[in-house]
C-alpha cells in the first residue's frame, strides 16, 4: 500500500508540474505596436514546450508559422502585427493534447516615437567612452550580488570588479555635458554572470537582462532620459559576434547550430583580410568566423535563420527601450557577413536617421571601408552600416606625433597627411570615428610616452579634422598605463574621484596637479568650441603638404573658417602665410580660439613650440 502510494505522489507531482510549470524565457520581453516592419519572431523557451501548439485571439495580430527546435524545450512563433493592432496583453495559450499547460501574457507597448524620429549620433557630436565598472560607483549596495559567480569588489586587483555603476554615470552626467561632450559610449552593461574577469561587459549571458552590479533596466532608462535631457545621446555597445560561455542557453541550446563549433573550440584566426580578399581559401574563410574569439565567448552563428532573428530584434528592443541614439558593434568583421547586412539594413530601414558605428580594428583604409553603407566592391558586397571606427587615422596620429621628422617624407607629420588623403576611399568619410586611444589600447598619454605637449596636440586635431571624434574617460585628467603595457586593466584604471574613499577628485579638480587640470582646462575648451561651431562639423576640408615640422589645414563654409597649424619644433616658429594664399585671400584678422586674443594677419602668424594653434580668420 505504502509503495502504491509513493507510486501515485510521484505521478501526481510530475503531472502537476507539467500543467503549472512556468515558462522559463519568451523573447524578445515584449514588442510594439506601428512598427514599419510588422513581423515578430518570439523565442519561447520552457520544459516540453515544443510539443505544444501555440494559439491567440488578438485583434490585428496573427500567428503566421510556428517552429520547433532541435531542442523539445524551444518553439518560435512567428507574428504579423498590422497597422489597426493596439497595445495590449498578447495572451498566447500553448496546448497539449487539448489541454492549457502554458499561458503567457505578451505585452504590446505603444512607441515612444515614431522609428524616423530618433536621431543617431553623427559628426556634430563628441563622444565619451566609460566603462561603467572603472568609471563611478554610485550605489555602493549592488557591488556584491548574490548568486553571481564573481561576488566579490577588489580595486586592489586590476582584473576584478571595481564597483562602478550605472548610478556613477547618472551623477555625473553634468561633469560630461560641462566637459563639452554630447553622446557617451559605455561600454556593455548587461549580464555577465562569468567566473572571472567579468568587469568589461563582452561576455553577455541574458541579452535581455542589465547585469545586477550595475544596476537596474529602470536605472538603465534613466540614464537614458537624463542623458537625453542635458543634451547627450547614449549609445549602445553591442556584440553581435559572440557571448559568455555562462549563457542560460548553453546548457539547452535551441538548435545544434546555434553556436558555430558547438562540440569543441575552436579559435578564429583573426585574418578579417578574408572578408575582402578575392583570393582567399574556403577554409581561412571558415576559420575566421566561425572560429570563437576567445575559449570564454562562445561564437554565435548568424546563419542559423532564428539566431539572426533573434540577435536582429535583440538590437531594435534596446533602440526602443533606451530611445538609443547610436549603436557601437563590437568585432564587427567577425560575424558572418550575411547577418551584418541584414543587421544593419533591418535597423536603418526602421531607423532611417539612426546611426551605428563597426569596430573593424585595422590599418589598412581599405579593409576599413569595405564596411561602410555605398561602398562598391568588387564582390558586389552591399552594407548599411554608416560608420567606421577609424583605426588607421590613430595609428598614423601617434606615429606622426612620436616619429622625428625626416627630409624623405618617411615619418612625421607626412604621415598624418597622409593618412587623410586616402579618405578617397571611403563613401563618407565624415561619418567615421576618429579616436586617439580607447579601451582596448594603451592610453594616448602612454602611446605618447607622457608628452603632455605632443597630447595637446593629437587632441587639438581629433576635435578639428572630419569625423567624429570620440575620447576615452579618464584621458583628460591624463591616465596612463606606462609600465604596464596593453594592460587591459591598467588601460581601464578607475577615474579619480569616482568612489568616496579617492583622495583625488577629477570631477571636481580637487587634488589634480596643475599640469594635469591644465590639460583637463585645455579639453574642455576644446570641445565647448566645436560643440558651437558647425564649420569644423560640416565645413570642408583642405590641408597643405607638411613642411619642416609643420602641418596646416583649414575647415570652412561660407559663414567661417578656421586654420589649424601643428608644430612639431621644439621652438616658435614664424609661418609664412603666402602659401596659404588659396584660403586667406581678403581674410584681414585672426582669433585664437582658447585666448580669445584677436590680431592681425600679416605676412606671417607665429606658433608655439610643440603646439596646435587654431584661429578663426576673417
């Protein structure tokens, strides 16, 4: 009888379980109605699920197709929501053998704004990039969570989680818009629930989820409001490529080409020159994207039709979540090629004034331009991706700046100058984004092996030439890594000021040496300028073969124009204006733009040594 029993409690228990059992993840969260593209596709994930058969009632929306997985505990609906569809509660019901075993509530939102509407960053901006973990901590309560596998704050360790949050963001808002910043790039904030290591954001695992010890979705939303209230655009960092090998779904993947290599790892080549070479081998072909970036973050497959799906619809909830105003991509060479069209056009086709910048860390403009949206190459490849991150202008930036000058035009400023002109490649060149360092190389102080002088300077041209320049946080108040070379996390050091423990404060100033807020004095006059000035955002561009440790080029339009001379020597140097001739003809006077001091335009204009003079003529 007692065996009888226990028989009966036990099929008791697992029917129970079967009919209440909750469904573990529907994705996306939740969608909107009066998008211009009326198709969903809706990962549902729970216990037997896809032996289920899914139903709704809903005015103006239709379940068009149901999928399986490979994996019994995965089904995709696919939804077409017309144009009369209101928001609402979706109420899809999942039946088995006739009977309710699932029942989710889907919510329907009303936009915030019509997809054309929401504007993107572009070359009138200046951006500022933080890494939320080493930028601020503003609610010291979240830095230890339970139930994350890194649960502990060292800053004594320059690898572990330092405390950083969204909160020191958003209390610091007014010292970036002050600054004379107008968009900010953190880098990734959802969950990274890895073992280790877990500080930088790239090793996602919930897409959906912000990670704890940074704060909350409503917290992430306030950024963004406040953000947008003071004038500055938040970008998303994204990662399309791979994710953390902690992901909740690599215990159960959907399908068993979820992931590229699922059964062993193996690592990609890093040869991105296969993407354009018409020479190039099947198998580098293969190794290069499918292969994993590294053996913690797994190599997501973009081929697989519903991975795309669901990394497509990933990007556009956190547009209309947040009211983005840009996308930063990380990798971007590395993911399949097919899905970075579909990407970026599914985005811009909604999102027509958006704007999405792809981290393709090469040298070579070529390799770089391959990418951008109107380029014409020569394997018919077509992108919608407006902005490129400019890799080879900063190479060239810090070689021309450290390199003597030579008379065969090898090194020095030839260089800068070079690397300008070869903006014949790329289809808009306005739209890229030029940058002296950034969180994954040494600090430009470092690179410039400490020369506040030579600092000035680069920072004085990535806020005049074309292009949007974009600044990593800390490198106002000259953070280096010298000593510690390609140090990941020595480059990312915690901002002064950041924790209430700092003795030195560079938000307030309080404790920077002089030399240190007179260069933080430099930058913010700096951008405040461009932020005011159309012409360097807009204007043209016409620059001069660089002489004798000089390098002069001017920005224009017809209401203004402004001439910028760097000077290498090591003593003031009296420029002969007369080459100059093209540009100044009928311009009588000059305006320093960081003195304000006016004075005439003779023959020649004087420069400081080891210095960038930029003037306003008229």
């Amino acid at each position: 009888m007692l065996k009888l029993l226990s028989v009966f409690i036990g099929v008791f228990c697992f029917s129970f379980s079967q009919s209440f059992a909750q469904i573990e993840h529907v994705e996306p969260l939740n969608w909107w109605v009066g998008m211009k593209n009326p198709n969903l596709q809706v990962m549902v994930h729970g216990v037997d699920v896809g032996s289920t058969i899914p139903s709704i009632n809903y005015p103006g929306v239709t379940l068009k197709k149901t999928s399986k997985g490979d994996s019994k505990n995965y089904l995709f609906l696919d939804f077409e929501i017309a144009k009369t569809a209101k928001p609402g509660n979706l109420i899809i019901n999942f039946k088995r053998g006739g009977k309710q075993v699932y029942s989710h509530n889907y919510p329907l939102l009303k936009r915030t704004q019509d997809g054309s509407k929401i504007k993107g960053f572009s070359s009138a901006d200046a951006i500022y990039l933080v890494v939320p973990d080493r930028f601020a901590n503003g609610d010291y309560t979240n830095d230890v969570v339970a139930g994350t596998k890194e649960n502990k704050i060292n800053r004594a360790f320059e690898g572990g989680r330092h405390g950083g949050d969204l909160r020191g963001i958003i209390n610091n808002l007014d010292y970036i818009k002050e600054m004379g910043f107008t968009a900010i790039w953190p880098t990734p904030v959802l969950e990274n629930n890895m073992p280790e290591y877990s500080y930088h954001g790239y090793a996602i695992t919930n897409h959906y989820k912000v990670d704890p010890r940074y704060g909350t979705l409503d917290e992430y939303k306030e950024l963004s409001k406040k953000a947008s209230e003071k004038g500055l655009k938040l970008i998303f960092d994204e990662v399309l490529n791979h994710t953390g090998s902690f992901y909740w779904w690599m215990t159960d993947m959907p399908f068993k080409n979820w992931l590229n290599y699922p059964d062993a790892t193996v690592m990609t080549s890093h040869r991105r020159t296969t993407n354009q070479d018409r020479y190039a081998s099947a198998f580098d072909k293969d190794l290069m994207t499918n292969g994993w970036f590294v053996s913690t973050m797994p190599d997501m497959n973009g081929r697989n039709p519903f991975m795309a799906n669901y990394l497509i619809q990933c990007s556009i909830w956190w547009i209309e979540t947040l009211q983005l105003g840009g996308i930063r991509q990380d990798t971007y060479g590395y993911s399949d090629k097919g899905l970075l069209t579909n990407w970026s056009c599914r985005i811009m086709d909604e999102y027509p004034n958006f704007n999405m910048v792809g981290e393709e860390w090469s040298t070579n403009p070529l390799t770089d331009s391959y990418w951008q949206q109107g380029m014409k190459n020569q394997d018919g490849y077509k992108s919608c991706l407006k902005s490129i991150m400019d890799f080879p202008m900063q190479t060239a930036l810090v070689q021309a700046l450290k390199d003597d000058e030579v008379k065969d035009f090898s090194k020095g400023l030839p260089k800068l100058y070079e690397s300008l002109s070869n903006d014949y490649i790329y289809p808009n060149p306005k739209n890229i984004l030029v940058f002296g360092d950034n969180h994954d190389m040494n600090r430009l102080f470092t690179q410039l092996n400490k020369d506040i002088d030579l600092t000035k300077m680069a920072v004085a041209y990535l806020l005049t030439t074309r292009g949007i320049p974009q600044m990593l946080y800390g490198t106002e108040v000259l953070l280096d890594n010298t000593g510690k070379l390609e140090n990941h996390g020595i480059i990312r050091s915690d901002f002064p000021g950041g924790w209430k423990e700092d003795s030195i404060n560079g938000f307030s100033g309080m404790g920077l040496a002089t030399e240190v807020y007179g260069f933080q004095d430099y930058v913010r006059k700096l951008l405040n300028w461009r932020k005011v000035n159309p012409v360097i955002s807009n204007g043209k561009l016409t620059h001069f073969v660089p002489f004798e440790g000089l390098y002069v080029y001017f920005r224009y339009d017809e209401k203004k124009t402004v001439m910028v001379v760097l000077n290498k020597n090591k003593s003031a140097v009296n420029v002969d204006l007369k080459r100059f001739a093209e540009i100044l003809a009928g311009k009588t006077l000059a305006k320093n733009i960081l003195t304000n001091e006016e004075f005439p335009l003779n023959n020649s204009i004087s420069v400081s040594p080891t210095s960038a003079l930029i003037v306003e003529v008229r």
